[in-house]
C-alpha cells in the first residue's frame, strides 16, 4: 500500500554549501526547480510540495511583511561557561557554526508585522548546533517577551530544536526555568503567545517554552517529542509506530491545536493573532 | 590504591576481632584500635579526593537512601496522597503532606526501587506524566493552603516511553514549571542522588535549591553526553567531569545554594547523620524563606531564574541577522 504509506518527518540537509546556481533538482521528485520560485514558496518544492529545509533567516522572511522585520540592536554570544572541551572545544564549534550560518547563536529575534499586525518574533535554527538552547537563545527568548510586553504585542516563537545545549550543562537546563518564568509576564498582561512547533521540537524546548502557548500550531513534517526515539526504542526495545512523534501524533493525542502546511502559516498566523487584537 | 573493598575488608576483620574479645577475654583492645585507626585514615584518603565520576557512583549507589527513607527520617505524619486524577499513579514520583520540625508541608520525592519488582513498580525512579501531574496536584495544594512545598529529588530522568509521549511528558514538564514559577508559598528542592535532566528540573524549579554532597545534577547523563559528543559511552567519566555535575562545582558556579554534607564515603554510610543535617538545612531554609514576604519571595524567584546563564554582549551590527 505505498500509495498511502504515510511520510514520517520533512527532510533536513543541514548542511547546504552555499551555491549560485539558478536551478535546483528536488530531491522527492526530481524536477528541476527555479530556484527563486522555491524561496517564495517557503522552501516548498512547487512540483510535488516536498518540503526543504528554511533557515531562520529564510523564516522570517517568508512570515514577516516585508520590509517590516528589525532584529534587536544587542548581539549575544556565549561565554562557554564550563570552558567545555568533547571531541572538540565548545568554542571553536560555535565559531565555526556563526561563520556558516551568520548567526550568533540558535535563534532570530526580531520585530516585525504579519498581515499589518505588529509582532515580536522568535525563530530558532536547527542549523546551529541543532537548534540547542544554551545560555544566549534562553536570553533571546526571555528579551523576545519582554519586547512584547513592553510594546503590547503578540509573541511568536517558531521552533526548531533537538534540546537543551549539552555544552553549556546545566546553565542551558536552567534556560527551562528561565524561559518558562519569563513567559508568564506575557500571560500577566494578557498577551497571546503563539508556539510554532517544527522540525525537530524535542527534550527541553518542548518540555518548556514551547509547549506553554495559548495557541499550538504545528508545521506539517513536524516532529515533536520530548525523547527522542532512540532513548525510546534503546528503553522499550520495541519498534516504534510509524507515525510516532509526528505532527499528526501530536494532535490525535490532544498535544497541539492544530496543523499547517509551511506556505499557510503566515496567514495562520495572522488569522490567530487577529483575535487577540484589543482583546484587552 | 585504596578501594572501597580494601575498606570493607578491614571493617569485615575489626568486628571478627571485637567478637573474639567479647569471647575468649583476651585482650585485642589494641589490636582493634590500631585497625580503627588505619581504617580512619585510608578512608579518609579514599573519599576525601573524590573524582566527579566517583561521586556520580555514589549518587548512583544501590544502598544509597531514597526519598522514601529520608521522607521517614526528616519528616513526621507523612500522609500520602496518590493518583492524578486522570490516568493513573505514579509509583516513581511520591507525594502527600507531611510535618517538617512540626510544620504542615506538601511533599513531593522521586523515588528508586532497591528490588527488581519494587524497581518494575516504580519504574527505576524515572517519572512519568501521571507523577509530574500529581506533582502538579500538590503544587495547587501547597498554595491554596499555604504549605511550603518541599521536594525531594532523584530520578535519572523522565521516563521515556512510548505512553509518555501519547500523554504528553514534555507538556506536563513545562506545566510543572510554569506552576512552580508563579507558585505563590516558599519552595525548596533537593537533590538527593540524581537530578537527572527536565526530569528533575520539573519539581525543582525552587526558591532554594540544595543538594547533598554526593548528589549529582545535570543536563544529561554522563553516558547520554559520551554518546553523543564524543560518540563513544565508555568516555562517561570524561563526560561527567566535563559536565561539571557535581554539588561542589554547581556552587562554585551559582547554580545552587547550598551543599548538605555527607559522611565521608557517602550518605549510605551513614543514613542517620545524612538525615540529621537534612533536616536541619530543610528546617532552616523553610524558616527563613517563610519570613519573606510573598512579594519579595516572588520577584526574588522571578530574578533568579530571569538572570540564569552566562553570555557577552557584542555591539549591534545590521549586517547580521537580517534575512
């Protein structure tokens, strides 16, 4: 029955050279793309609507009127608190990924408008040491809410994350606390948080910051899961089901409220927070 | 190299001669006295220079005390309260009300089975969303009624499990934290063997955060951060030490506020001791946070946990960051 054999996760090429080519093969069908078409349709393939992988930068861009993003005047880069050193050295690993991706760490942050409706956005980037929160993204997030606070608007955080950074040790578990601590300011003057879950939102971003929205909105392809299904499999020893921790996982078991395909998710976005306009 | 069979061997051979000395009359006093001695001194030596990964082995000790013991040492009427009203019970995760130093309090303990059946019962101490969603019980609890929530904590981490995941561990998990975020009474945690991840990090989001000497407290197990940093699970010890875990190197960094002395060897050596100075540091926290007003409590709380982690501070740059 490969007709209806359910596809598990969109795939993730994390690390794509950077390439001046106007065409591209996509990988599912094997059309060969315009490029530019593919990047205004959210990194959907326009032939048979595979999904490729969105850089924060990417995201904010296809969310955000155009125009209108203004990311935070301060940069924030860790300090490598434990000075740790694995098979290589925390410090060089996080230059070495800054200077790929131009980012500071795992997280965009930014002003913005959707649809005219003004927003603090937050986009993290599984392309920085797998999307990790460490000390800096627990900070951004906390500086992200307290932006909307200060400004009265909605905040949004698009995740993208395999957990907690293991590299900070426990100053990133404590990132939790921090983010889940500052997210309650939002509640208190009755600011709507909308939680975007992605590829891969998993272990100490799911079991914080990102299942405590008012509203849950998973992408289609998403994974969502608190272990990770090696941990489970190593645990049970037994195979798991075929859509286990996938977006429709999710919403079967009652953990998110609804599902939208990539190139929806804007005017999801802006019909949601719509609601909450003058709500109080 | 002194280890600790070397100890327990001497140990083994002092009583044998206290009891030949209680029998036959002879006199052994000084024989016994000059093992005494020497057993003094090499554990001394042995425990004194502990390694991070030898004091994961004690945390982790089979004969170590679990909540459940403490929870019968420190505390008086404990009164259990179980179920979550939805699902089930979570036998891992041990909750009800209890006096500390005569002081009504809500009490929640992670607890470890010593046998094969109470560890299939409780399932290696590993929580799952039926104990954090009692925990969450407690929590409402505490505050309706003005209780100082204490917990005990020590699991390996969350249970992860296919029927975890169904019941939504990593949104109970955030619950929890949220919860205890903006609880409004004193709150103090302990950790008493392992804090294992968000596993312990979800009763333990607290106005004072101790740990006993020997307990360890991480964001991943040393053997998970081997296999995945250095994809090798027998470089755990480099992974434990690299992790700094430990209750001496959490205070060195802040993270913590207060270590619990153990005796030396650890707490099972001792239970009485360890549980004597438990109480003593539970009793004094309680006290002095239940003389802080609620709002200073709270917005101490709330500094604490905003101002964790440790980042510099680069000059604005357009260039970067825009899409």
């Amino acid at each position: 029955m490969s007709l209806f054999k359910e596809r598990q996760y969109l795939r993730v090429h994390v690390d794509r050279e950077p390439d001046d080519s106007l065409w591209m093969k996509c990988k599912s069908c094997g059309e060969l793309v315009f490029k530019r078409r593919v990047r205004e349709n959210s990194n959907v393939c326009p032939s048979c609507g595979e999904y490729f992988f969105q850089t924060s930068q990417e995201r904010m861009e296809s969310i955000l009127d155009p125009g209108t993003y203004e990311p935070f005047g301060e940069r924030l880069v860790t300090d490598d608190p434990l000075s740790f050193v694995d098979s290589r050295a925390y410090r060089e690993r996080v230059a070495e990924t800054q200077a790929k991706t131009g980012l500071d760490d795992a997280i965009l942050i930014g002003r913005g408008a959707i649809e005219g409706i003004p927003v603090v956005l937050g986009v993290m980037d599984f392309r920085f040491i797998g999307g990790s929160m460490g000390s800096v993204v627990g900070e951004q997030i906390s500086r992200a809410i307290e932006a909307a606070v200060a400004d009265r608007r909605g905040f949004i955080l698009i995740s993208s994350s395999g957990g907690a950074r293991i590299q900070e040790g426990m100053f990133s578990l404590l990132q939790m606390a921090k983010t889940v601590t500052v997210r309650r300011r939002l509640a208190e003057a009755g600011l709507p948080f909308v939680s975007v879950m992605t590829y891969p939102t998993s272990g100490g971003v799911e079991a914080s910051i990102a299942s405590l929205g008012d509203i849950i909105i998973a992408e289609k392809g998403a994974m969502i899961g608190f272990a990770g299904r090696r941990v489970i499999e190593q645990t049970i020893a037994e195979e798991l089901p075929a859509h286990f921790q996938t977006e429709s996982f999710a919403l079967e078991h009652g953990q998110i409220d609804r599902v939208v395909r990539r190139e929806d998710l804007r005017t999801e976005l802006a019909l949601a927070l719509g609601f909450f306009v003058g709500a109080r | 190299m002194t280890d600790e069979r070397t100890l327990d061997l001497l140990e083994a051979k002092i009583e044998e001669l206290r009891q030949l000395n209680a029998i036959d009359g002879m006199d052994l006093s000084k024989e016994i006295a000059r093992l005494e001695e020497k057993l003094a001194v090499l554990r001394q030596d042995l425990y004194s220079n502990l390694t991070d990964w030898e004091r994961v082995r004690i945390a982790r000790h089979p004969k170590r005390p679990y909540a459940l013991d403490y929870i019968a040492s420190v505390f008086s009427d404990f009164y259990e309260l179980r179920g979550d009203r939805i699902v089930g019970d979570d036998r891992a995760l041990v909750a009800g009300l209890a006096r500390l130093d005569g002081r009504p309090v809500a009490l929640l303990g992670q607890q470890k089975g010593r046998t094969t059946e109470e560890n299939k019962e409780r399932f290696f101490g590993m929580t799952r969303p039926q104990g954090y969603r009692k925990a969450k019980r407690l929590m409402d609890l505490a505050e309706r009624f003005g209780f100082p929530l204490v917990s005990l904590i020590d699991t390996s981490g969350a249970y992860p499990g296919v029927e975890s995941e169904e019941l939504n561990i990593g949104g109970a998990i955030a619950e929890n934290l949220e919860t205890m975020a903006g609880l409004r009474v004193p709150t103090v945690a302990v950790i008493i063997g392992e804090g294992g991840s968000g596993g312990a990090l979800a009763i333990g989001l607290a106005d004072r955060v101790l740990m006993l000497e020997d307990a360890i407290y991480s964001v991943i197990t040393p053997e998970g951060a081997a296999a995945i940093l250095w994809k090798d699970k027998e470089r755990a010890r480099e992974a434990a030490t690299a992790l700094q875990m430990t209750a001496p190197h959490l205070l060195n960094l802040g993270l913590i506020d207060g270590v619990i002395p153990e005796p030396l060897g650890g707490a099972h050596k001792n239970p009485a001791v360890t549980s004597a100075a438990l109480k003593e540091a539970l009793v004094r926290h309680v006290n002095e946070l239940s003389a802080i007003r609620l709002d200073q409590l709270l917005a101490a709380r709330y500094q604490r946990y905003r101002n964790v982690g440790r980042y510099t501070t680069r000059a604005a740059d357009a260039s970067r960051g825009a899409p």
